[in-house]
C-alpha cells in the first residue's frame, strides 16, 4: 500500500508501456468483431492510412500481431540471407539486440560500438560499411531508449547510398514521438511499436518498406512464415484484413489513437513531448543531476543519479509509495539512472507530477538540494511557453 496520499491514481511515465487515453480503452473494450469482414477492413484501412505521416511515408504501413521485437525480426529475415552481413549500431540495449537478431538467424553482422549517451557519428557508419563491402543493409534505432539517446538517422541517406547499402531503422520511440521523414530521408525500413507513442497497450508493431526494400524483401529466400512481410501486406491492402488472425481490438484501438493524434495535429503532438522532454531536462538540471544522453531524445529522458544513491529503490520508491511509474536503468545503467517518458498520454503538466515524485524519492534517499527547485524549473518552461505565441517573431503566433 502507498504510504502517502495516494489514493487508487496511478500514474505511468515509463518509456513504454506508457498510459493509454479512455478513448482508447473503450474502443478496444466494444465487442470483438471477425477479421474477414467489411466492418474490420474499414478499421485496419482507417489505421494503416492513419500511420503514414506519422511515419513520413507515402508508401505502405504494415501492421504485424508482435511487440516491437517481432518488427525488428521481420525486418531482418525480410532484407537479409543466413551468410550475408550487415552493419548495426550497439549504443545501447536495442542497438545490441540488432546484433543478437542478426546472429540467431546465421547472419554476419558488424558492430559499431558507441558509448553509452552519445550518438553515432556519420563517420562511424561510413568508416564501418568501408570495413564491410559485402554488407548489405544498416541497423540502427532513431532514438536508443536504454540511453534516452538521438542518432542521426537524417544524416546517413548519403553514405547508404553510396554503399548501396539498405538503411534499417528501429523507430520504436521515435515514430509519433518526434518528426520522421522516412521517404526524405532515404530509409528504407522504418518500424514501431503499439505500446510507446501510439498510445495502445503492447502487442502491435507496424512496419514500412522502401520501394528498394519491397523489391529485395519479395526476392529473398530467408526461410519465413509468420514474418513474411510481402504476404501480409497482400493480406492488407488487398484483402483488407491480415494474413492470420487480426488482434482486431488493438486495431480498432489503435484507429482511435490515430484519431485523437491527427485531431490535435501531428505538429502540436511532437511539441507537447518536446515541451515536456524540455521541461524535464530543466528540472535535472536545477536538482543537479546530469543527464545520460549527449544528444538527448524528446520520448525519454534518463536522469543520473548522484554517486551512492541507488536507483533501483528510487524507481520503487517512486511506484511503491507515490503511484507514479518510472524506469530505471538496464545493463550497466543499472541503478544509476532514472528514466522519464514523455511520449503518448503525457502532457507537460505530467512533467510536474513526475519531478515532484522525484524530488520526494531523492529526499528520502538523503540527497541534498533545494526543495522544489526541479518543479519550479518545469514551472517556468511551461510558463515561458505558453507566453511564447504573443511575443514570437511573426509567423509563430496562433
Ligand atoms: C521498446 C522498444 C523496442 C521494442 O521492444 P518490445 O519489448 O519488443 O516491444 C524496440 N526498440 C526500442 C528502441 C524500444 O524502445
């Protein structure tokens, strides 16, 4: 039982599962429907459409029954063949897992190491597909959420090309999170997740191909069944259903997500988490905690923790006796960090509620600092915001 004043409120800023909106819950709570019929066809065409700005395409979005493993998978065993290689970026948890896909599936793949926090570097990339002719694709994530970390996906489009080499991006807390120009910025796999940005519990990932991609995926021979992408979005956009059994109330739920995401405007949803990411970093920094990230993703932000506190008990603490759900640290961040979501149901008004909570956990820690500092500097970011329109240089004003 919470020690305070609890009550039975919850509240989840994590990175994922993150909370998600009563429109939602009761679209997925209204009767389950068949997956062959009209009735679901309009849903899965409704959310399908719905997703492309989110991922800057005017391609085909896929949907796939997986968490956002599942996609990573597909992409895999659809781009590649056991024998061939490829290079991966390993900044972290997700980039690692690249590595552990690519190697169950007989594939040879080439580690660019990155410390922990910082992103990769262009030169990193071109220098390894240097080291690497044979390679046939790039992995890599937008934002590593295990360092709360941006890597500059926008940046590679030039080097990719030059290689000839198929450019793969896990978007998992970069999709809906932030802006995503798939088709500008030439890559060619680009795949996420329900349970981050999109607002909708886990258990749905979707998945968009280049024109290069679809013709390398349609071509290969990689053993595949339940991941073969060419078959599913057969099944999607001319059978308007999936290849197997739809989770149809996650579709329907995630239809409504997209509603209420193009109702506010994709551009309002990106700057509501930027505010709050913003307001978050501020907090840090008036507590005087460093950040992880050198270049620090919009969807999370991982706060270091002062020597001798450990982290562990001030995520438990935080959930145990506050209600308020945070993540911390993996691998060897392991009790050193705290990690705060800002992507989906979160507004920057959230980003008082989490710093508060974490203020309380530091002090009974016994860390030192000033009382409140950290909410009063997610006070003047929100503050300063909201006057920002009425001064803003012409063309900014609502
Ligand atoms: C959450 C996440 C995933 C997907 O993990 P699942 O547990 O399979 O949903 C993949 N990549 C990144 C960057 C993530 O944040």
């Amino acid at each position: 039982m919470p020690g305070q004043m609890t009550g039975p409120k919850k509240y989840l800023f994590t990175p994922g599962p993150v909370a998600v909106p009563p429109e939602v819950l009761l679209e997925m709570a209204r009767p389950v429907i068949h997956h062959r019929t009209s009735e679901f066809g309009a849903v899965i065409d409704r959310a399908r459409q719905g997703l492309k700005p989110l991922f800057g395409t005017k391609g085909e979005v896929v949907l796939l029954s997986a968490s956002g493993t599942g996609a990573m998978e597909a992409a895999v065993v659809n781009l590649l063949a056991p024998g061939e290689h490829a290079v991966f970026v390993n900044g972290g948890k997700f980039g690692e897992r690249w590595g552990k896909i690519l190697a169950a599936h007989g594939m040879v793949g080439h580690e660019i190491k990155v410390e922990w926090g910082q992103p990769v570097r262009p030169e990193q990339v071109e220098q390894a597909l240097s080291g690497a002719p044979e390679a046939r694709a790039v992995f890599l994530q937008a934002s590593e959420t295990s360092t709360c970390t941006l890597h500059p996906v926008e940046e590679l489009r030039a080097i990719t090309e030059r290689s000839g080499t198929l450019l793969v991006v896990d978007g998992v807390t970069s999709v809906g999170v932030f802006e995503q120009r798939m088709d500008d910025w030439g890559v060619d796999v680009l795949l996420t997740g329900s349970q981050k940005a999109l607002m909708v519990p886990p258990g749905l990932a979707a998945i968009s191909l280049s024109e290069r991609a679809w013709e390398r995926a349609r071509g290969l021979k990689t053993p595949r069944y339940y991941f073969d992408l060419a078959r599913e979005l057969k099944a999607q956009r001319d059978e308007h259903s999936m290849a197997y059994t739809a989770p149809v109330s996650l579709v329907l739920g995630l239809a409504k997500a997209l509603e209420l995401i193009h109702g506010e405007g994709l551009e309002r949803v990106f700057a509501r988490h930027a505010l709050t990411a913003d307001a978050t970093r501020a907090a840090a920094t008036a507590l005087g905690l460093k950040l992880l990230s050198q270049r620090p993703a919009p969807g999370v932000t991982g706060l270091l923790l002062p020597a001798g506190v450990d982290g562990g008990k001030v995520v438990r603490y935080m959930r145990d006796e506050l209600n308020v759900g945070v993540q911390g640290g993996q691998d060897q961040m392991k009790g050193r960090l705290v990690r705060i979501g800002h992507m989906g149901y979160v507004t920057p008004l959230d980003a008082l509620v989490a710093i508060s909570a974490l203020e309380q956990a530091l002090a009974a820690m016994g860390v030192s600092f000033a009382p409140g500092a950290g909410v009063a500097a997610v006070q003047q970011r929100i503050a300063g915001q909201a006057g920002a329109p009425r001064r803003a240089v012409s063309g900014q004003g609502r």
